[in-house]
C-alpha cells in the first residue's frame, strides 16, 4: 500500500491512521507546489485530483479524500469509531464538519492578503473550535475513547498554530493528551515534524 502526502498537510491525519491500525503501508512524500513526488512521479498521473491524501492499495485501486480514508481506516478497528448504532454515522458527521467548516476556512486564509478579510476568517475559525473545545471535556470528541476524528482535530490545532489562529487555552490538556500516543509521535516522526509541546 502507498500513501502519498506532505508534512503538515491535512494528509498527516491518515498519517497517524495508518500507524494507528498498523497498516503496512510505504509512506511517499509530496511537493505540494510542483506535485511532484520523492520518486519522480506526477502525482497526477497518480490521482488526477491533484491533491493529498491518496492510498493506493494493494489491489491497484486508488482512495481518495480525507473523510473516505480516515472513515476507511477506521473500520480497520472497532474502538476508533464512535460506539452505538449511530456511531460511524457520527462520525462522518464529525469529519466532515472538521473538513468543509475548519480545513476549507484556513484554506481559505492560506491565500487571503486582505489583512482586514484574514481575521474576518480567524474570528469565524476560532468560532467554530469554541464549538468543539466544550466536546472534549471527558477526553477527546467522542468521550474518553480516541477516535478518527481526534486525528483530525489533532492536525487542525497544528494548522491553528502554524497560520496564527488561537484555538483557546482549552485545548492544551487535549493536546498534550494526543501526543501521548505512539501513533501521532510516530507520524510526526515520519514526517520530521515536532511536536506541538516540544514548539511551544
């Protein structure tokens, strides 16, 4: 299995999937501006999107799009999904939310120039983590236990730091608790990114 992404990117959440349920997988770095990959390749004669992240499994077939990867690994283990009938479905309820309401936004605010328009966009970003901050009172979004969606949320507060957006001091406890896990360590190693307690 190849997965293509690029440090720091929103691919870093399948990232730490992937390490999180163990896949064998070979991890194959990106340039985001010229798409061009560490072996050579166009990543668009990979994925004709254009973009990271991209899984490309075993059986030659190709996934794309964070929420179906992230929702994809998480079937991998039972304990990364939300528990209930409703759980999966809350789930993506979940990424996508992280995707289209807090990726998009910073995106966005990734190539605005107005000074005036950048924090029009970090007050409607810090809304929306106001949002999420009261979830994570009992450990992480969906109660005590870690699931696809804390990657997620976990490379967002990444985001939030690198663009200067503040998140709110709630957080702190949460990431300190996330980057307990080997499989952010191990992602982060990956991707020679450090941790965001080791920049503060």
């Amino acid at each position: 299995m190849l997965f293509y992404h690029s440090p720091r990117a929103c691919s870093q959440a399948a990232h730490i999937m992937l390490y999180e349920t163990r896949q064998v997988f070979e991890a194959v770095r990106v340039d985001i501006p010229t798409r061009e990959t560490e072996t050579g390749e166009c990543l668009t004669d990979i994925n004709p999107k254009g973009y990271v992240p991209a899984l490309l499994l075993d059986d030659g077939s190709l996934l794309t799009e964070n929420v179906a990867i992230l929702d994809w690994l998480a079937q991998h283990r039972a304990d990364l999904t939300p528990a209930g009938a409703m759980g999966r479905t809350r789930q993506i309820e979940m990424l996508t939310f992280l995707s289209t309401e807090i990726q998009k936004p910073f995106v966005r605010l990734m190539f605005e120039e107005n000074a005036e328009r950048q924090a029009e966009i970090a007050g409607i970003l810090r809304q929306r983590f106001d949002l999420l901050v009261a979830r994570i009172q009992d450990g992480h979004l969906f109660g005590d236990a870690f699931t696809a969606s804390d990657a997620f949320l976990y490379v967002m507060l990444a985001w939030a730091r690198m663009f200067g957006v503040d998140p709110g001091e709630g957080f702190t406890p949460y990431i300190r608790r996330l980057e307990m896990r080997p499989a952010i360590r191990d992602a982060l190693r990956a991707e020679e990114v450090a941790p965001m307690e080791l920049a503060a």
